[in-house]
C-alpha cells in the first residue's frame, strides 16, 4: 500500500487480518446485530532505518 505523508511518498507493509468468527449478540429495530472477532498476526520487524531531521539512525523494533 502507497501512503504519504507531508508530501514524502513511502510504502506500507500490512499484514493480513484474519476474521476467526461471527457472532450474533442480538436485534435492533429488527435489524440483526453481529460482532466480529478477528486474528492478527504479529511479526517481527527487526531493525528499522528512520530519518529525523535529515539525521539517519537505527531503532530496534
């Protein structure tokens, strides 16, 4: 996914979320109502390149 921000242009990686069940916790005014549980994964990142200020540095994740 293509994102920016203040103009600078960089790239998301997002995992995937998975949706485990449904369950239905009731009605209102006649419309059925219905909560979602969802799975998500949880990844290591490892060590990221940031830039602040135009100063490069490393930031364990």
């Amino acid at each position: 996914m293509k994102l920016s921000y203040r103009g600078h242009a960089y790239e998301a990686h997002l995992l995937p979320v998975e949706e485990q069940e449904v369950e239905e916790i009731g009605t209102y005014r006649g419309a059925r109502l219905t909560r979602k549980k969802f799975r998500i994964p949880h990844s290591e990142h490892g060590k990221v390149e940031l830039t602040y200020r135009g100063a490069k540095y490393s930031h364990d994740i």
